[in-house]
C-alpha cells in the first residue's frame, strides 16, 4: 500500500498497520483468505469470497460491488477484483481509464497508481489507463504473474523470466536476471 501494510495471520484474521489516518489500517473482523493494500485504502476477500473495503472512499474505491470474487488488487485510487467467473469489475477513479477494465476472463489482476495490468485465461498479458512512460504497454508472450506500479510493471513470463517496463528513472524496470 501506500504508506501502511496488512497481512491475513493463521486464524484468517487480518492485521494491518502503518499510517491510518483514513482508517485504511483499521480492519474489520472477521476471517479472509486475501488482502490488499492500496494508496489510503484497503480491501479484502472475506472468507465466503464477498469483498469488504475500508479507509478513504473519496472516488468509491473503498465501495466495492456485490458478488463474490476469487482475487482483488487496491491501486493508487481505483481497486480491481476478479469475480468468480473469472470476469474483471473495477471502482474507483477513472480518469486515465484504470478503472475501465477490458471484456474477457481473467487469472490475475494488479491495480497500480494510475493503470492496471492483468493476465487473461490464456496468459497474455493486457494494461489499460495511464501510459505515459509505457507503463500499460506489456510485452507479448505468456506470464504467470503481474504487478503494477505507480508508474511501471513487472511480470513474470511461463518460462520464468522476469521483465519489467515503463519508467526506469531509478531502474526499478531493470530487474535481476535469473528465474523466478
């Protein structure tokens, strides 16, 4: 997250702390199985898969849809999560179109600060909102897993490489070399 971290403990409760002036580290009880922190907010899977979010809601990112869900990702101001049939609903701000996810299935999804990059049932890979430094332009090929940053993204491809792109300006898109 932004400036505070959560983690679900063994019992599936979950514990959050750092900054909390928005009550983004304050949780509520009960049990969960996946937790993401975003800029001042947080949200998570509750354990029979319905989501639950909290902290500041300024542009609804904290107000997330009915429904179940298999995975969530909290971004900058903007949340993305995976329903349970495997389509992508995002909330939130929108005004790069972060929030805009395109049609199709889903395995994984990882909101950044200002675009959102997922892998779809094929494991292509596909970024939408905010590109000024190519941040949600990927690479072709296959991936396994995806994150995206404030202004850049990484993923790891079926062969285990890692390969990041978008701004470089303190190499955090030039990762190490080896398998992941």
């Amino acid at each position: 997250g932004g400036y505070h971290t959560c983690g679900i403990k063994s019992d599936s409760t979950l514990t959050c702390w750092g900054y909390d002036a928005q009550g983004q580290a304050s949780p509520p009880s009960g049990t969960f199985s996946q937790v993401s922190a975003g800029g001042y907010h947080t949200c998570g899977i509750k354990s029979d898969s319905t989501l639950t979010c909290w902290g500041l809601n300024d542009d609804g990112q904290a107000n997330p849809p009915s429904g179940t869900f298999t995975q969530v990702s909290s971004g900058g101001s903007h949340t993305c999560g995976i329903k349970s049939n495997g389509t992508l609903d995002c909330w939130g701000r929108d005004n790069y179109g972060q929030a805009d996810p395109p049609s199709g299935t889903f395995s994984q999804v990882s909101a950044g600060g200002y675009h959102t990059c997922g892998i779809q049932s094929d494991g292509t890979l596909t970024c939408w909102g905010y590109n000024n430094y190519g941040q949600a332009t990927p690479p072709t090929g296959t991936f396994t897993q995806v994150s995206a940053g404030d202004y850049h993204s990484c993923g790891i491809q079926n062969n285990g490489t890692l390969t990041c792109w978008g701004l470089n300006d303190d190499g955090q898109a030039n990762p190490p070399s080896g398998t992941f």
